[in-house]
C-alpha cells in the first residue's frame, strides 16, 4: 500500500500498531493491558484498533488535519471501487431522473429532520479540499472534493445531546442483499475536513465515485467514505443496524475505525 506523503515515508500499518502499543505502553493507558493473558486474536485486534483511534487523537490531536495537496498532483483518473454502478431499483430509477427526486434524508436523534435535495446541497456554503485516497485493497488516488462541511447539517438538524454515532446509509447492494452503509462518531463528524462531496474535481460526482452524494472522511481509509447517500441517522449506538458492527466491511471483519 502507498503511504508516502510530502513529509516522508509515512508508517506502515504495523509500524502504526507497533508504535501505538508502545506509546500506549508509555502513556501508561489501561484497559487493553492484559494482551498476554491469552486473549483471542478478534479480542488483541479490537484492542489495537481502540489503541490505534486513542493514539491518534492523544498524539495527533482530534482536530489533526489530513494532508492537503496541490493542483497539480490531482490523479488523471480517480479509480472507481466497490460499487460503481448501482443496480437497485431505487437508485435507476433516481438517476434516470438526474437526481432531481433525491433527497438526503437527515434523522433519528435531531430536533429538526431535514430532507435535502440535491440542488440545496449544491448552493449550501462549500468546502473544497485535494486529498488522497488510500483504499485497504493497495492503491491511492489523490482528487479535489466540493460539498458541504458535515458539522454545518448536523448543527442546521441540532444533534441530540444523546448521539454518539452518525449512520450512512447509501443506495447500493455489493452482495444483492445489503445496502452498503458506515458509521463514524461525532469528532469524526464534526472535523473540517468531513464533507459531504457532491463535486470531484469541479464536476458534479460522476456515478462510479458516488453520485449524487458521497462521504469524505480523510483521516480513515475509503470504505469509511460511503458512496450514493440516501440518509443520515444518528444514533447512540449501531448494533441494531445489519450485523451491528457499524459499517457494511466491519460487518465483514474490517475493523470500525480506519485510521491512516
Ligand atoms: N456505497 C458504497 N460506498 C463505498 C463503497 C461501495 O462499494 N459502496 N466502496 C468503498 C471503498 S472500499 C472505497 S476504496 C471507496 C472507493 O471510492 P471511489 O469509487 O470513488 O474510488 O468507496 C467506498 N465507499
Ligand atoms: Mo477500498
């Protein structure tokens, strides 16, 4: 996997783990101490992934922004991956229409439930960031991103003090069964950098990356970064939804919080 950015050779994943644990080691944090007791592998991996997301927020800060880069290093191609066209019902019949009867629906613990189309979403203040895409399969894309900051539609419905997860849910089914759908929690939301991008490089979304609306979550890997939204849900905990692991590939064994 590439993991260079313009500081240097960034860390593997296991020099990340290897240093969380040390670190973790270091700090003196409880809670994951007893990794020699014969704990199970699911067990030391769970572990590491909660050492991972509290390491990176003790040493990188939760505001920590990911790298952002010049025009000119904008990928020729930004490679479609996962679902590229979506199948269901639902989604041909929207997009036979251009999207103009999509709708995100924003609920569950909020004062005020929004349903936004797609042109509000479009003419909502912007934010525009060139990022780059790390997939856990071994390839990068980097791609400038246009949509609304997260916080601000989150701020607009008034998050419910009880929230502690935002839920997407999108459109698509990679095995004919399962809508694909992630889930991050609220620093994660609230970050600068979390939009909700309807352009990629100046042009609307095209289907294969996501259209109409896809997530950009930059600090994680890209199945963090659901595609074709249809809601938001936040709730206080996912293990309701599907296999209750909080996302379509955690579901599947990946681990919840993808940090780069
Ligand atoms: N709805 C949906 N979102 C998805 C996926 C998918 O299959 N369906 N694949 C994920 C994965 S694994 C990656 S790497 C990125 C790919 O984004 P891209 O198609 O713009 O390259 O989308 C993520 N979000
Ligand atoms: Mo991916």
């Amino acid at each position: 996997m590439s993991r260079r950015t313009p500081t240097g050779p960034a860390l593997t994943r296991r020099a990340l783990l290897q240093r969380t644990l040390l670190g973790a080691a270091a700090l003196g944090l409880t809670g994951c101490d007893r990794l020699s007791e014969n704990e199970s592998v699911v067990r030391l991996l769970g572990c590491a992934e909660t050492l991972n997301l509290r390491a990176q927020r003790l040493l990188a800060g939760r505001e920590s922004l990911a790298v952002e880069y010049p025009a000119s290093m904008i990928s020729p191609v930004f490679r479609p991956n996962g679902t590229v066209d979506p199948q269901t019902a639902l989604y041909r019949q929207l997009a036979a229409n251009d999207f103009s009867d999509w709708r995100l629906s924003v609920g569950g613990l909020v004062q005020t439930p929004l349903e936004l189309s797609l042109d509000t979403l479009r003419t909502m203040p912007a934010r525009t960031q060139i990022t780059r895409h790390d997939c856990v399969e071994g390839w990068s894309a980097i791609g400038q991103w246009t949509g609304p900051v997260l916080g601000d539609i989150l701020e607009q419905a008034g998050v419910h003090r009880s929230a502690r997860y935002v839920v997407f849910h999108c459109m698509d089914q990679l095995d004919g069964a399962h809508d694909y759908y992630e889930s991050i929690d609220m620093v994660e939301a609230f970050h600068p950098q979390t939009l909700l991008a309807h352009s990629l490089n100046g042009e609307p979304l095209p289907v294969g990356n996501g259209a109409p609306l896809r997530l950009r979550v930059e600090r994680q890997l890209g199945y963090k970064m659901a595609k074709y939204l249809k809601g938001i849900t936040l709730v206080e905990h996912f293990d309701d939804i599907q296999g209750g692991k909080g996302g379509y590939w955690e579901d599947r064994g990946y681990t919840w919080y993808a940090g780069i």
